[in-house]
C-alpha cells in the first residue's frame, strides 16, 4: 500500500503541529525556527540544484521534435515544434512553462474487443495539471497580504477577481474551489488508473497529500475556524522584517498550516518538485534543432593530431610519382 | 558559456522574485506594529466577546442580515443578554467608525473591502441624519 505510508506520515505532521501549537516553547519552534530553517533550505538547495544542472555537459544537441524540420525554403517548417532559431526555442518554452503544452498532446492507450489498441487523446490530466498550478500560483500571490506592508496593488486586484462570485463572508475564492478539485482529481488518476498505480512511488503521493494538507487546513482557516489574521500578518511581516514576533491570539490550525508550508519548502529541493526549476533546464526542449546548419563542438573534444590526405599526399609525393599512381593535385 | 548566463540570470531573477516581501518591506519600512484602531468612547462591550468579533465579525453581519432582510427578525440578544437591534448602520456604526476602524484593520491584512458599503452609508458622512 504505497499512498498509505505518505498519508501517515502527513498525518503524524499535522498532529505534532496541532500539539505544538499549543505550547509557548514549540509555538516557537514551529513559528519562527522551522520557517526560518525551511525557507533557507529551499532557497539554498534550490540554487545548489540549478547550479549542478548549469554545470552538466551538453554535447549535443537533443531536442525532441515532432513537427517538419527546417529544410529548404519551399517545404514549409513547423518553427514551434521544431524550433530552429532563439525565437523558436522562447515560444516553445513558454507554451510549455505557461500552458503544459507537452501534456496536452496526452493520449492514453486502450486495448479494445478484437483485440485491438487504440489510442484515444486524454486531455485531463492537462486540465487538471493546468488548474492546479496556476490556482496554486494565484494562492501563494494572494498570500503576499500577509508579507507586505502596505498590500501591493496587484495582490488586492488579485483577491477581487478571485472572489468575484461574492458568495458569503469571507468570499468564496475561486482558486480555493479549483485547486481542491484538480489536486483530487490528480489523486484520483494514480488510484483508480492500474497502470498509473503500478508507476506511482511514495513521492507522488507524499507530494500530493502534502499539497492537500496545506489547502484544507487554509480553507478551514479562512471559512470555518477563523483565525486572528491580524496575528498571522504580525507573525508573517515580522519573518521577513528579520524581527520575529509570535502573536498570542494565532490558534493551533495556524501552526499545522504553517509546518505543513515549512515542510513543502523544505522538502522541494530534495523532490521532484524540482521541476520548477527544471523545466527551463530540459535539453530535450530548450535547444533548437539546428544540428545539421550549425557546427556544435563538444566542449570536451582535446585537440586531435590528425594526417589528412593531403599532408600525406605531399609527404609520400615522389614515391606516389614514381609508382605511376595517380596524385590527386595533378 | 552564453547558457551559463541564460542560468544564473534566470536564477537570479527567481531570487529576486521569492526574496520580495524582504526587499519590498525594507524599502517602505514596515514594522509589525499592528494598527491603530479608534474603540468607541461610549460603549464597553460590543455585541459579542472581542475575541469572537475580531475573526468572525462578517459571519455576525451576514445572519444579521439575512436573518433581518429574510425572516424580518430584527432583534439581536447578546451573550451577556443585553438586546440589540440587527442594524449596521444603526447599530454597528453608531460606536465604530468606518474610516478609523473598520477600513485600518481591512487595509492593513488585506481583506478587501466587503460590499457592506454598496448599500450601506457611512454615518459620519452625513451629519444629523437618522439612522
């Protein structure tokens, strides 16, 4: 039972954070040490990461392509799926980074009565991945009320828009909505598909629990067990003022929402949450397939002492002359 | 070497981006100094205890109203007994100021001003008028 031992492990999380929140010296802990702690191992794992990737060798260009390369001028080339310049590369990028272009070509196979396979087109787990990321996005913007004083404009603008159903006091967010869906539907697929099941390892389901930790214990905060807010932005301005405060008011949820955060931020670096940053790292997506117009040299290639032809040529001339062989200069 | 800065450049930036409430804060000063709310001079206790009325006061006002607007029940009983009439301007507005109280706290952590006010006016904007 694979998705079992990350659920517990969540579980015991939230029920030491909840006991924690409660006690003045693990109220400290758990509100100033742990976030402190979490953010620093993101930010420097997170650099660590990309820096290791920066340094790997490329010495070649792979890009995956699936459209009509760049050839002569009179067969039209499809410039996206198979960028041959910058411009091609950037636009490819970002439809991927923005809109998950790759997973929107999902197609799933089936073996239907005959037997025959088939291969029908699955855009759901694109729906899916795509709601949640940019309602997750969306979120931890709309949490930047809580860090910054006074609120940007964009972050007010934000929470308009989210809310702008106007259904009850506080306002129905959208994202909150959507991003419980897709992060259950997102569950769901790695249940109920068999062979979803059979691929999917601790990790994914540690992550996606850990997501879920975090939405629910927010939306209780915000809709059923309120919280002093006032408190939460004391404790949150004064984490990154550098001059730490621990309001009294601020209820034992908070302190489970705010571990669960910490271990996210700690956990990313180590996880396969990493394809934040990896994604613009894919040599598979971010080079452009100019191999055949442009000469690429490995940058390990050592110099070659090579004999060409022609040095040889010259070197055996007369004895070439001589045997009557033809020369290739004359 | 032209990828090493596409890199570091774009490392950076990521950076710079998750560091903003840091830099963001330094540059306008922000303390954590909460602020300061002006409590009504005529009035001791409000219509429910201070600790529920700071995180749940917009669950107060909406069965207020709906319970005023719908089932035309006007009288709020309080915790302590004492009776109130389900009146936002009338009642709430009467000790609370909007631009000193209500507007701080709402500025200060963000929560957008409800829609109270498309309908409702602040009292202290017209002056002699009945409640």
């Amino acid at each position: 039972m694979k998705p079992l031992v990350p659920l517990f492990v969540i579980l015991a999380v939230i029920g030491l954070a909840y006991g924690g929140g409660q006690l003045a010296d693990t109220r400290y802990l758990l509100g100033i040490v742990l976030p402190y702690a979490a953010i620093a191992t993101f930010l420097l794992g997170f650099s660590y990461r990309v820096i290791r990737w920066a340094h790997s060798a490329l010495p070649f260009h792979i890009p995956t392509t699936c459209g009509q390369q760049k050839t002569l001028p009179w067969i039209r080339s499809s410039w996206i799926e198979n960028p041959h310049n910058k411009r091609g590369v950037l636009t490819r990028m970002a439809l991927e980074i923005l809109l998950f272009r790759s997973l929107f070509r999902n197609s799933r196979a089936q073996i239907e009565e005959g037997p025959r396979l088939l291969y029908t087109e699955n855009k759901w787990l694109w729906l899916g991945a795509l709601a949640f990321h940019w309602s997750l996005l969306v979120i931890l913007l709309r949490h930047l009320r809580l860090f910054v004083e006074p609120v940007p404009r964009f972050v007010i603008g934000m929470d308009t828009i989210d809310g702008f159903l106007q259904i009850g006091a506080p306002q129905l967010l959208i994202t909150d909505v959507v991003v419980v869906a897709a992060l259950l539907y997102l569950l769901k697929r790695r249940f109920t598909d068999r062979r979803l099941r059979y691929i999917s390892l601790y990790t994914d389901y540690f992550a996606l629990f850990l997501l879920l930790g975090i939405v629910i214990t927010g939306i209780l905060m915000r809709y059923f067990f309120k919280v002093d807010l006032e408190g939460v932005k004391q404790l949150a301005l004064g984490l990154v003022t550098f001059s730490p405060t621990l309001p009294a008011a601020v209820g034992p949820l908070f302190f489970v929402h705010l571990t669960l955060v910490s271990l996210l931020f700690a956990y990313f670096p180590y996880s396969k949450l990493m394809h934040m940053g990896g994604i613009f790292l894919s040599p598979t997506r971010n080079l452009a397939n100019d191999s055949r117009r442009q000469r690429h040299v490995n940058p390990w290639n050592y110099p070659v002492k090579v004999h060409t032809y022609q040095e040889w040529e010259e070197e055996f001339h007369d004895k070439i002359k001589n045997s009557g062989l033809p020369l290739e200069k004359e | 070497m032209r990828e090493k800065l596409w890199i570091y450049g774009g490392l950076l930036l990521f950076l710079v981006g998750v560091t903003f409430p840091v830099w963001r804060d330094a540059i306008t000063h922000a303390t954590t100094q909460p602020p300061a709310l002006e409590m009504p001079a005529n009035q001791k206790q409000c219509v429910a205890p201070t600790d529920y009325m700071l995180t749940s006061h917009m669950k107060l006002l909406m069965d207020w109203r709906t319970s005023a607007v719908r089932d035309n029940n006007w009288k709020y009983t309080s915790f302590n007994g004492k009776v109130y009439q389900k009146r936002f301007s009338g009642t709430c507005l009467q000790c609370h100021s909007k631009a000193k109280f209500c507007d701080r706290c709402h500025t200060y952590v963000g929560a957008r001003t409800p829609y109270c006010w498309n309908c409702h006016v602040d009292p202290a904007l017209v002056k002699g008028a009945t409640p």
